[in-house]
C-alpha cells in the first residue's frame, strides 16, 4: 500500500432516482432540457475495516454523453445506467485494495464493457466515476477527512508514475494550493435559447417565480464577473448573439471576463478557423475575442484526434483551445497537448483521478516550460444540489481553480428535485451555499461567488447524507415519469 493509503473494499450499493423538472428550458449538448432524472449511489463498504457509506450523484444528461441522432433521451439514459449498474458490479468484486487500485480496474472493465455494447468512451467514464467518488466519499467520511485533506495525505493511493511516466516520483501536493479556496466565482452559463434582454422573453412562457430569467437580470442580481458563451455555429445567427450580449456587457460599467463553448459544432480545426475569421468581420465580435480566456471544443470529439490540426490554424483562432467532450479517456489531455490543445475540463462526471492527473500534468508542463501553457478548467455538466454540487465545489476548491461554470441551479427550481428532508438537511449543514429564496431552498449567490467553506468540512463536499428512501429505486424508475417525447428532439 502507499503510505498512509486506505483499505477500501465495496460490499454493497443502491441507485436511487429523482426527477427534476426546469423552470425554463435550456439547451443542453444537442436538445434543450425540460425535464431530467439525476441518479444517487449509495455504496456501502469498509474503510481500514470500518463500515461506512459512501455517496455520489449526477444528472442522467441525455444528448451529452452521446450525441448521436439515431440515439433517444431514452435510449441515453439506459445506457448511463447500464455503465453505472456496470461499475457497481464490478467494484463489488474487487476485495480490499485502495481507491487507486479499484479505479484502475474499473476503468477498464467499464471501458471494454461500454464499447462491447455500442456505447462510447466518455458515457463509460460516468459509471467510473460515480463509483470512484463514491469510495472517495468513504473515505473521507471514515477518517473525517475533506476533500484537501484526502488529497494532502494520499489517503486515495494516488499513484501517478503508474499511468504517466513523466509524473513518476512526482506528489500531488505539489499541483495543489496551500490551502483550498473558500469561494469560487461563478460563472454564468449564456445557453443558445437563454433570453439575453428583456426583448426575447415570451410571456406566455415565463416561470414568474421573482427569480433571474434573461442575461441581464443575471448580471444584476448575481453580480456576476464571469460568463460562458455557447456558440451555435450558424455564423450569422451567433454574430447577431454576440453583438446582442457585446452590448449588454458594454452597459455593465465593469469588467466581465468570458469563455466560449464550441459545443463540437465543427469537423476540423482549418473550418473553426475560418468560422472565427468571419465572425471578426464585425469589430464588436472581433474585440470580444481577443479577450476570451479559451474555447472549448469546438471539434466533434472524433475529429479532435481522427484529424490531426493544422497548426497555423491555432494561431489564426488566436485564443486558446481546451477539449471537454474528447476528455473521454485517462490520457486523452495527454494526447490532446501533443497536438496543440492547452487546455482541459475538470467535470465530476468524468472522473477525479483524471482530472487530479490533468492537474499534475498541466503543472509539470508549465514548470518544465517556465511560464504558465497548459491549464484545467472547471465546467458544470450535471451540478445539481445537493450532493453532485458539493463535491464538484469541493473538489474544484482543492485544485484552485477560481471560477466554474455553473448552469444547474439557473434552470431547476433550487432544491425542489430533493425531499423535504434533504432541503432541510442541506440548508442546516450548508447554511452558506443554501437559504430561502422567495419561500423556496435554492443556492446562494454572494455577489458573483458560491461559498466553499462548508462543502470544505469531512467528506466529499456534503456534511449530510442523502435520503435514499425518498428515491425511486433505479430498477423501479420509468423513463415515462419525465413526460418527455421518447423521439430523438
């Protein structure tokens, strides 16, 4: 074992299902969300011996994992559920060994198995890494550890020379901060049918709930300094967008910093360069880019390295790229650097190992090359509250990443996916990320920010637990209960 590693073996787990229904459509991958079920598991096992329950929860994000035409939102989320039902399978025969070594074997098996049944690589990454944080989640709630602390003393069994040479001998701890962050700027997710002014609500469809529904009623009440454009990749639509939020953001009377999010819109890096050529044509657009911090993946995810780019359309872009989709492996970063990329995102629901060996690699890279190249962002695919927020804040938090994209809380009316005993639970243990809002629990906001401190406290971010008997069983659930269309939107 590695130094003062935990003894982890799985014995048993339980998937429950809720459902959330949006207060206003978002789009979301390839189809704007109405309604969606997120998934809990609950994975008993010993910890150095000692009995104890771990935790993890996502979204069941339909039309993210797998885009593909011919695939349903039904047909998505059996297959999400197949790698999860897959990963419990297997991390309960392991035995004993530390998180570490589970993972590694689960990574495998769950791999093999997702693209043996016509699944893909990053929707097999989803049942890793529910079973991983789970055991993490052990962990921390065996030794009373937070997320920082789990890290700092390689309770996990991290051991990174395993699976990059270049990393062999190198410490975690010396990609982390000295000390987690007690709060992270949010930053704004502007989704493609998201309201910009008051211009585009339609009132026959505003939720009228007192809460933010366009751009600028974001910016005023959250006070936000951050945002994450989607590009839809009709270059005449997306120029009268950004000129539409140009404007919005000239008024403000502070700085905004943005990203942009390609959402795999194009087939090859020389056609984004030539779509981001034309939308310079407009000097408001032009000036935006020269000041967005990335763009992320703006390639389909099989063309990120099917297609190896032409490097002087990296310059002809003129801001950095990251992968997010084609993060669908543990060396994908890895491979992704070679070919140009600089950055990569940091999701849950893709996997902690991978993101903590994207963060030691970005940083040894940086080190060798004596100025800051490579980076790790942070993104919110599936961030719901309470449990799935909490450990992504943790965990983003302990990396030092200042802002993360969050979209979740915007869309969903706060904690009313949860029972009533998990909202009140959250509000007592969490009273910094989670008040009343207009009679209704939700998120705080701090004037931009989401407070850290307590999803910094033992655990995996959350110091309740969730009320599993308040779910549906996930062998019980029916894809019926969303009231969705079963057609591909």
């Amino acid at each position: 074992m590695i130094g003062n590693a935990a003894t982890v073996k799985a014995l048993r787990g339980e998937i429950g299902i809720t459902n959330a229904k949006a207060r206003m459509p978002f789009r979301f991958g390839a189809v704007t969300i109405e309604a969606i079920a997120s998934a809990t598991l609950a994975l008993d096992m010993l910890v150095d011996g000692k009995e104890v329950t771990g935790y993890a929860s996502e979204l069941l994000a339909y039309k993210w994992f797998d885009k593909r035409p011919e695939k349903t939102p039904r047909d998505n989320i059996n297959d999400l559920l197949d790698t999860l039902n897959t990963a419990l399978d297997v991390v309960t025969q392991l035995g004993n060994g530390t998180v570490f070594h589970h993972w590694r074997a689960l990574d495998k098996a769950v791999h093999d198995h997702a693209l043996r049944v016509g699944f893909n690589d990053l929707g097999a990454s989803f049942g890793v890494a529910m079973a991983e944080r789970a055991m993490m989640d052990g962990v921390a709630r065996a030794r009373g550890q937070s997320v920082f602390d789990l890290l700092q003393s390689r309770s996990l069994g991290l051991e990174p020379g395993a699976i990059f040479s270049e990393l062999d001998g190198v410490t975690l701890s010396g990609s982390l901060p000295a000390k987690p962050l007690d709060r992270l700027s949010i930053r704004h997710t502007v989704g493609m049918v998201d309201p910009i002014t008051a211009d585009d609500l339609d009132p026959n469809e505003r939720p009228n709930d007192g809460l933010p529904e366009t751009l600028e009623d974001y910016i005023e009440r959250d006070q936000l300094s951050y945002l994450k454009i989607k590009l839809g990749g009709d270059v005449d639509a997306d120029c009268a967008r950004l000129e539409k939020i140009g404007a919005v953001l000239a008024k403000v009377g502070r700085p905004i910093a943005f990203t942009l999010d390609g959402n795999e819109q194009f087939q090859s890096l020389n056609d984004f360069a030539d779509f981001t050529s034309r939308l310079r044509s407009s000097a408001t657009i032009s000036a935006m880019l020269n000041q967005a911090l990335f763009i992320e993946q703006p390639l389909d995810r099989r063309m990120t390295f099917e297609n190896p780019p032409d490097q002087a359309a990296f310059d002809e872009i003129g801001v950095p790229l990251l992968i997010d989709e084609a993060d669908g492996w543990t060396t994908a970063f890895y491979e992704a650097m070679a070919l140009g990329y600089r950055g990569v995102s940091h999701k849950n629901c893709k996997g902690i190992f991978r993101s903590l060996l994207n963060a030691m690699l970005a940083t040894e890279r940086n080190r060798a090359a004596g100025h800051d190249i490579y980076f790790q962002s942070a993104e919110d695919l599936t961030c719901m509250p309470v449990l799935s927020l909490n450990a992504d804040l943790a965990l983003v938090a302990a990396l030092g990443v200042i802002h993360c994209e969050r979209n979740a809380h915007h869309y969903f009316a706060g904690l009313g996916h949860l029972s009533q005993r998990d909202a009140d639970a959250a509000r007592a243990a969490h009273p910094d990320l989670y008040g009343l809002d207009h009679g209704v629990a939700r998120l705080r906001t701090h004037f931009g920010f989401l407070s850290a401190q307590t999803a910094n406290g033992p655990g995996f971010g959350t110091l309740c637990v969730p009320d599993m008997a308040a779910m549906t069983p996930a062998s019980d659930w029916a894809f019926e209960s969303l009231g969705l269309n079963e057609s591909s939107p």
